[in-house]
C-alpha cells in the first residue's frame, strides 16, 4: 500500500505539514518496497478555494490508500473518504516517523474532518 504523508519538504526526515490542502509536498511511501516519492503540491499553496479538494486528487493520482497529516478538513476529509483513502492525524514529527507510527499501530483512523474548512 503506498502512503501519502503531508510534508514541508520534498525529504522524508523533514516535518510533517500540518495542513493537508495547502502542504507544499506530500511524501508517498510505498510499503511493498520500502521507497519514497515526493509529490508536488505546490500548486495549491495559495488557492483561493478547493485546495483541500485537488490535494485529496493528487493523493488519489498517487495510488495511496492512506493519508498521514497533522490535520483534515471537511472537504478533503469527503474527498479521501469517497477514493476510499484511510485518514490518519499526527500531532508532529518527521514524515519517516509517521509512518513508523501508522506501521506499529499507534495511528487511530479518524472518522471526520478534525478542522473547519479554510484552516
């Protein structure tokens, strides 16, 4: 299963982003082969609206079945839940430490956007 991770940088030691829509990078981790691809988002950085919505399709075009981010709004939320993408908040840390966290458990799938819109 590939893993998207939001992230500040295009590294897997750099912080994750703690919004999804307007993350400048996602992190995708692949778990069958142990590899990383950063994913540009930049493009949604400074949209004036639906930022959460095209970030939710470039994790879709990505082939992930799971998002790791600090946060998720209703519409992003909708969107992933609708692809049938897991959602998964993280409260910091680096991006290769979220997915050591979601890989041994500790990660609680979230049933609902935990941010209003425009976070």
């Amino acid at each position: 299963m590939k893993i998207a991770i939001s992230a500040e940088t295009s590294s897997p030691d750099g912080a994750v982003d703690p919004r999804f829509g307007r993350a400048k990078y996602f992190q995708v981790f692949d778990d069958a082969t142990g590899s990383w691809e950063a994913v540009d988002n930049t493009q949604n950085l400074q949209a004036t609206q639906g930022a959460g919505i095209q970030s939710a399709a470039n994790v879709v075009n990505a082939g992930c079945g799971a998002l790791i981010s600090g946060h998720c709004g209703p519409k992003a939320y909708t969107a992933l839940s609708f692809a049938g993408i897991a959602v998964y908040t993280v409260p910091g840390g680096t991006v290769r430490e979220a997915v050591d966290s979601l890989k041994q458990g500790r990660l609680t799938r979230t049933g609902s956007a935990d941010v209003d819109g425009h976070w």
